[in-house]
C-alpha cells in the first residue's frame, strides 16, 4: 500500500493542479494509494473516485508530530531555502511516519510504503518506475528500508540536510510503524527544545535514530533523487 498526502502548506492554492498534474500518472497507475489532504480538498480528487485510491481528509492538526513541530519557537536551520524551507514544511516532513501509523487504520497492508506526492518530477523513466513499485509494493520487508545518498558514518549537523536518506519515499513494515513513530516523536521533540538542536529535516531526524537506536533494524540502500529511489533489494523481503 503506497501512502501520501497533499496539504496546500504554502497557501497558494492555484498550484494545485499543478501537482495534481505530478501525482497524476502514479495515481493512474493502478496501485493501491491512500492519500491524506484537507477535508476541504477531498472533493478535488473526485476524478480518480474509480481507481484503488482512497482520499483521507484529516486536519494536519490531528497528527502529533505536526503539532510537535510547529510548537516550535527557535530558529530554523541556517543553510536552508527560505521559501521553501519554512516551518511549515519541516513540521509536514517530519509528519511522514505518523502518516503511515494513521494508515494502518484504513488497510490491514503488511507493506507500507510512503511516496512524496510528486514524487514523480524527479522519474525521468516513469513507465519503468511504476514497474518498480509494483514489484515493490508485492513484496513484504522486515526492515525499515531506506534509499539514501551518503554512506552512514558522515558529520552530522542540524544546520543542515543530511543526505543519508533522500527522503521522499522509505517501506516500513506493519510490525515496526510504532516504534519507529515512538522515534521520531522523542528525536523531532528533543530537536525541538534542547538547545544544542533545531526544529530540521525529517532525514536528520532518522540519521539520528539510526545512529543512536535502531541501525539493526533500518536497512540503506543507495539511490539518488531520480528513478533510481525506489529501486529498493527485492532480496531484503520476502
């Protein structure tokens, strides 16, 4: 089951057809997606009501990581863009695995794979990437499986992006979501008032749960932002 969300977090609201154009072909793919959105925005996605796609109107309230977030009263990380990297957004990145908690609720999946939403801009061969995840979303893994840039073991600072994982899309097995959501929630609470850190990107924050909890439990594999990130080792699931 592939999981998502679309939020206007930018409040521009005619760019919204612009990333239903992104979205558009994933969600004519046929695979199974459970997509969350604002209440309000649910009646836009009305054209894809006869594919395997369920739209899920929730407030970016209900979930607590979002709250956590944007509690948030510092400053933010120096070397960012600051029109895009607002605070707003860090909280709607580091939301990403209490999405697939939430989705637990609608789908009895043992495979739940989170994809940006628009993910699509960075697939330069789409046709074959949707293969990919066909075979992806077939498969059942018992690791948190990651793509990711850098190699474990680089600096680490919270001024800035970690590339250790790319971000925009990671599988989690069913029976490890609420550990790892009980990481993340105690990793994004301590970015967000010890005074050593800074409310950041969601990757930073499961560098540091790799690195300090769960490395066992976390399996890497290189890829870029392009096609190659969902080109997850079929061989590390079953």
């Amino acid at each position: 089951m592939l999981v998502t969300c679309y939020y206007d977090i930018y409040q521009k609201p005619t760019r919204f057809y612009e990333y239903l154009d992104l979205f558009y072909d994933l969600a004519c793919s046929g695979l199974p997606i459970l997509l969350f959105t604002d209440p309000a925005l649910v009646p836009k996605f009305r054209i894809f009501s006869h594919l395997p796609i369920r739209v899920i109107g929730l407030s970016l309230d209900t979930f607590e990581l979002y709250r956590i977030a944007t509690a948030y009263q510092g400053a933010l990380p120096l070397h960012r863009t600051p029109e895009k990297d607002t605070q707003p957004f860090f909280a709607l990145m580091n939301t990403k695995v209490e999405f697939i908690k939430k989705a637990m609720e609608y789908t009895d999946d043992e495979t739940l794979i989170w994809i940006d939403y628009g993910i699509l801009k960075i697939v330069k061969q789409p046709g074959r990437f949707l293969q990919t995840l066909r075979e992806v979303n077939a498969h059942r893994f018992q690791k948190w499986t990651l793509p990711g840039c850098w190699s474990f073991g680089r600096s680490f600072h919270v001024d800035r992006i970690h590339w250790r994982f790319c971000g925009g899309f990671f599988i989690l097995p069913r029976g490890l979501v609420q550990k790892f959501f009980e990481h993340s929630r105690a990793v994004l609470r301590d970015f967000c008032t010890l005074p050593q850190y800074k409310l950041t990107w969601e990757t930073n924050v499961w560098t540091i749960i790799e690195a300090c909890a769960e490395k066992d439990n976390m399996d890497w594999y290189f890829a870029d932002h392009n096609d190659t990130i969902a080109s997850a080792p079929l061989s590390k699931g079953t």
